[in-house]
C-alpha cells in the first residue's frame, strides 16, 4: 500500500561509469554526475535499512527540434516511482518543475525508457522496494565543430 507520507530519505549517485558517458540528461553544467534523491515508499522501513537504486541505462536524449534550432537551453525535474523491476511507472510521471513546456515530452521519454537497478533491502529478505525519485533531466546545446 502506497502511503500519502514518504519520509525515508536516500540519497543515490549514479555509477561512475554512468557519469563518463556523453548523457546530457544525466550531466551537470560541470559534467559531474547529479545525485538524484529517492524517498522510500514504505516509511516504515529505516533509511539506514535500503539500498539505493542505480541508474543502469537509458535511450539517447532526444532534443526538441524546434528548441534547438532556437537554442533553448533547459532542464526538467522529473519526480516518478521506479518499481520494483527497475522501470518508471507511467502513471506516476510529473514535473516538478521545468525551464519550457518543450523538454517535457523528451523527458519523460527518456525516463520511461530508462532502466535502473532497483532499491532494495540491505538485510535479509533484500526484497526490491518501490521508492521515489527525483531526477533532473538537462537540455544543453553543443558547441559545432569547425
């Protein structure tokens, strides 16, 4: 049962490898991996008791056309529940906020077809757990090459 409060609070940072990787969606101005925060669905269970979730892999951003011809820069912040499995649930994609209307739908897209190691318990059963994430989505335009 989902409750209305979610007090546990993880912090999770994305695998190293992740963050070498020419993912603009996962990448801070300075190129550092963000650490995305997670709330725990359950609150019954103990921060110090859960395994945070690891983003594994996603599809290539796909930016807007049309921004990027105007050269709109941007992000989004998207808050969804990733199961069990390691997906986002569909049903529970929102934005918490976004810099234009525009990067929306490439950010949910993105999210949706993301995959991530899900949380799980650090003692035993080590059951995966469903939690809450909050992670930013960046638009940012490259430089051409001459």
């Amino acid at each position: 049962m989902v409750r209305d409060t979610l007090r546990a609070m993880v912090v999770v940072g994305l695998c190293g490898a992740c963050a070498s990787t020419p993912r603009p969606s996962l990448e801070t101005a300075s190129g550092q991996a963000d650490t995305v925060p997670v709330e725990a669905i359950d609150t019954t269970i103990p921060e110090r008791d859960v395994e945070a979730p690891e983003f594994l892999s996603g599809p290539a951003l796909v930016y807007p056309p049309g921004l990027q011809r105007a050269g709109i820069a941007g992000s989004v912040m998207v808050t969804f529940i990733l199961d069990t499995m390691g997906r986002a649930e569909p049903r529970s994609l929102r934005v918490r906020n976004a810099t234009d209307p525009g990067f929306i739908d490439a950010a949910f897209d993105l999210v949706l077809g993301s995959r991530y190691r899900p949380a799980r318990l650090k003692i035993p059963p080590r059951k995966a757990l469903r939690v809450l994430i909050n992670q930013p989505v960046n638009f940012k335009l490259r430089r051409r090459a001459r």
